[in-house]
C-alpha cells in the first residue's frame, strides 16, 4: 500500500514529524488527491484481481510519457501513478527518460516494499535519451540476477539489414515469483504509422525474434515475455504482429485487441507471452484474466477540468492563452483534454495480465499418475 503521510492533516504533525514527499500541498490538494484516489481504488478494485499469498502475478506494461523530463506534473499525479502500480506486482515502463527524479519520487510514495531496475539511456534522435524500468513488489516478486540488453552482431543482422541495431535498446530482466521463474524483454518499438514507420518496426521485431532464438536451448529460461510500447497499428502492422506470434508468442485473452491510447484507437502497448506447461495465464469461468486500466474514467475526468483552471493557466505556454483560460470554457476544456491531463499522467493506458505462479496441485497430480503402483 503507498505512503499517504503528505495527506494528513496539520493536527497529525503536532505529535509526530512524517516523512513527506510533498511538503507545500495545500488542504484543498489535498482533498482533490483523496478524492481521485478513493475513485481510482474503486475502478482498480472492480478491475484488478486481488491478489493471493502464492497462486497467481499481476503483470502490466505502462508507458509513462516523458518520464523523468516533466516539470508540468502536480503532487497529485504521483500518487495517482503510485496508487495504479501499487494495484500490479510487477510493471515494465517505458519512456523513462535520463532524468530517475520522477522515478524516485513516485518510489517514495510506493513505500519500503517496493524496488525499481533500470537500464542505461539509449542516446541520438531515434534513442530519444529513453531508458526502460521494472518496478516491482518484493513481497510478491525478487530479481533471479539475470539482466542485460540485446545487442545485435553481423552474422544476426545480415548483409541487407536496415538496422545494425533495435532503436532502443530492449532490456531483459530475470524475476521468480512461487515455482515460476520468468524474463520480461521491455521493448519501445519505432512509432509512427508512415511507411516507412512500419518497415523499421517489423525490421526491429525480426531482429528481436532472431536474436532471442540465437541458441534458445542455452537460455536462462524459456518463459519469455515481450511488453512495452510496440507501437504497433491495427492495421498497419498486421505482418509484424503474425511473426511475433509465429515465433511463438501470444497476447492474453483479456487484453487482445484493446486499445492502449487514450485516444481508444490503437493497443500501441502489448504483452505477448511464450507459454509452458508450468507458464500459463490465469482464468475466470474459462477466460483469461487481463485488460487496460482507463485511469481516466476515475482521476482527471472529462468534467473535471474547471477544478484545474489555476494550473492549466499557470504553465500554458502560450501567454495569451494563459491569460484566457480563466475565463474562456471552450479554450479549458481543450487544452484540459489534450494535452494537459495527458501529461499529468500520460496518453498511454497500463495493459495487464494475471499471471498462475503455483501449479503444484497440477504437478503432483502428474507425478501421481506416473509412479508405479
């Protein structure tokens, strides 16, 4: 559970001095921010199975835009952003930026239980100076020692490569919760629906796919699961999505062909999983357990933008129209819309699945039935 202590109020500091990650919050942001996250614990407890001691994963993939790089975010938005991850076990999230300042505040919030891993920043235009993290609950999950990023060589690429290597550098990280021991590869694939856009990203995905095929029999392990911003278009990249699934990967049912923008046309933020006997999804009345989580259906809603006139006006760019939206409704609302809220927070909606992590009922059933009477 995060750290609320910034929401006390005064009366609470008069016997004790809470460690605060937001000192200035006034009691009306205060208020705003327990009034966002008693809804947002609502949708996340209508969404978002509870968890049990040793049966199953929450796993969820997050792009959270220009993190590391916004000085626009309110005191609020972190806790918001706390109180979804906290929902999930472990959380691959991309576009974390040079800066880990956003990082570290939002671990603050997340409280003793919780770690992070990153890598290092990919540089130039196309790196855009991104890195990739994993937050995860050590209660529920722990590192196995296993991290690196793929590097391409030669031999992989081919004499008639369009890349020497993937943009941004995928990153690979070992965990184990209960029997499973698992990889994530955290991916930020080329955006873009031009076409050249498509012809880059399934160049970097048959990379990927040839590189993790490079001597599979000698890997950590074989349950691999690829998340992150692929950027992928429903219609664009139909090509690219039937090779990764021909290399043996596949999306939880839950959360297939569900849109991952805001906007609600696109799943930009995919998961694709290679299953095993002992690595498989975990199912309610026969359907697998995943989704999105629209955040902005409980914090930052539609008809919530007059609460936030003041900070829009505050860092609106433009001084003209900083000046205007005090008093001009249609001017607000837009610039509320898009693309203010989206930067509180981000334009990118957490994908998730639920992961089964305990199969021994399963297994010493098999065992059973192969043991000699």
């Amino acid at each position: 559970m995060p750290n609320y202590n910034d929401l006390r109020p005064e009366a609470d500091f008069e016997t004790r001095d809470y460690a605060l990650v937001f000192p200035g919050m006034t009691v009306a942001e205060k208020r705003r921010c327990i009034d966002g996250l008693l809804r947002l614990k609502v949708g996340l407890g209508s969404l978002v199975s509870k968890r049990r001691t040793e049966d199953n994963l929450l796993v969820a993939s997050w792009n959270i835009v220009k993190f590391g790089a916004s000085k626009q975010r309110l005191p609020e938005s972190y806790y918001y952003m706390a109180e979804i991850i906290a929902a999930f076990d472990l959380v691959a999230v991309q576009e974390v930026r040079t800066s880990l300042r956003e990082l570290d505040l939002v671990m603050r919030i997340l409280g003793d239980d919780w770690r992070y891993m990153v890598n290092d920043v990919t540089g130039g235009v196309a790196g855009n100076h991104e890195r990739s993290a994993y937050i995860y609950n050590t209660t529920r999950v722990e590192l196995s020692g296993l991290a690196a990023e793929i590097a391409l060589w030669r031999e992989m690429r081919g004499d008639d490569a369009r890349l020497e290597q993937i943009q941004r550098a995928p990153f690979v990280t070992g965990f184990r919760a209960g029997w499973k021991e698992f990889a994530l590869v955290n991916l930020h694939l080329q955006p873009g629906d031009g076409s050249e856009d498509v012809v880059l990203r399934a160049e970097e995905v048959r990379l990927l796919l040839a590189a993790l095929g490079h001597k599979r029999t000698e890997a950590w392990t074989e349950n691999l699961v690829l998340v992150g911003d692929m950027n992928l278009y429903f219609d664009a990249d139909v090509a690219t999505v039937a090779a990764i699934r021909a290399g043996g990967f596949r999306e939880n049912g839950g959360a297939a062909g569900v849109p991952t923008n805001v906007g609600g046309t696109e799943a930009y933020d995919r998961m694709f999983f290679r299953e095993g006997e002992y690595f498989r999804f975990e199912t309610e009345e026969g359907k697998e357990k995943g989704g999105v989580f629209d955040l902005f259906r409980f914090v930052f809603r539609n008809g919530d933008w007059p609460a936030y006139r003041a900070e829009m006006a505050a860092d609106h760019g433009t001084p003209a129209k900083a000046a205007a939206i005090p008093h001009d409704d249609a001017l607000a609302e837009s610039y509320y819309r898009h693309p203010w809220r989206k930067n509180q927070v981000s334009d990118h909606l957490p994908v998730w699945a639920e992961l089964r992590i305990d199969d021994s009922q399963k297994f010493l059933a098999g065992n059973l039935a192969k043991l000699d009477p």
